[in-house]
C-alpha cells in the first residue's frame, strides 16, 4: 500500500477512479512516455509504470508530497525509468517547452481542487505554447470534480472523453487539425 501525504492539501486519486483510468489507457500504456503532473504520492505514475509505461516524470512541488512519493518509489524498489521534477507544473513546462526529443504519450493532471485556474493555465499551455511537450497522437487527462465543468477545448486541444465517477470526473484531451487551422 502506497503512503499518502498527511493533510488535505493532497488529494490522491481514488483506487475505482486510478482502475478506470488504467483500463481506458490500457491499449496506449506499454512502452509510454507518461507525465504525473501534481504528481502528490505519485500512485498514477507508479501504476503507470507497473503497467508497462517506459518512463514516468513525475512533477510536485510541496516538499511532504515529495517525500512521499521518493519513499513510495523506493519502497517499491523501483529505481529507473522515473524521474522526480520538483517544483511548479508551468514552471516545469516552460523549462522544457518544445525541448522535449520525444514527447510525453500519456499526461495526467490532477491539482488541487481549490486551484482551479490551474486547469485552464495547464490545458491552456498544453493546447498552445507547450503543446511539442506532447508527442503525436498524445492524450492529456484532467482529473477534476465532476461539478468543474473544463471546457472543451484549450487552444489546439479538443475534449475527446468525459468519465464520471462518484463526485470526481476525467476529462481526455487530444490535439486536433481542426483547432490547429481555426
């Protein structure tokens, strides 16, 4: 069992929601480049990986959060294809930008619900100045209330898919041709 960090500041994704996810991305998991932005106890990423993904980065800023995660890692003995980003999620993003040699498949975002402008400003960037963060083809899933309607769509990224599960929801994003021409 993976530990939590203590408070509410965190909120990790619920084991129903995590299996749900897990089945929708089975067929795009094995040999994926997967991004676990709000990283938190980083169960997504790990679950990632323990699911055939090549590589995980996992992105967190709060320093409890982050010694948990580094202790769930460890505890697993899992000791390669992860890397550990502290700080900010735009901060990361604009770090690497179009950098990246090969993009990230699979992105998973999950802020804290209290900050919800984080949403837009991710997708946003997503959808716009870091939208080469993302490979072709790649997917981006928000985890967010299921009563935080996200719109459907964020510069060059198009709402694909909209779960719902208890009081939570997932939305999938993808980049399309029609919003890249609009």
């Amino acid at each position: 069992m993976l530990e939590a960090p203590a408070g509410l500041a965190t909120r990790p994704t619920s084991d129903r929601l995590r299996e749900t996810l897990f089945n929708v991305l089975a067929p795009r998991i094995e040999g994926a480049r997967f991004l676990d932005l709000y990283a938190g106890s980083g169960a997504v990423g790990i679950e990632a990986l323990s699911r055939g993904a090549e590589q995980a980065v996992f992105v967190e800023r709060a320093p409890e959060a982050l010694k948990v995660l580094r202790g769930n890692l460890e505890k697993l003995g899992i000791r390669e294809g992860f890397r550990v980003e502290a700080g900010s999620v735009v901060g990361y993003l604009k770090k690497i930008g179009v950098k990246t040699e090969r993009g990230f498949d699979l992105v998973f975002l999950d802020p804290p619900y209290e900050a919800a402008e984080e949403y837009a400003n991710v997708l946003g960037m997503f959808g716009g100045a870091a939208a080469g963060v993302l490979s072709q083809g790649g997917v981006v899933i928000a985890e967010h209330r299921r009563k935080e309607k996200l719109s459907e769509r964020y510069g060059s990224l198009g709402r694909t898919r909209l779960l719902e599960q208890g009081d939570a929801a997932l939305s999938f994003y993808a980049a399309s041709a029609v919003a890249a021409t609009e």
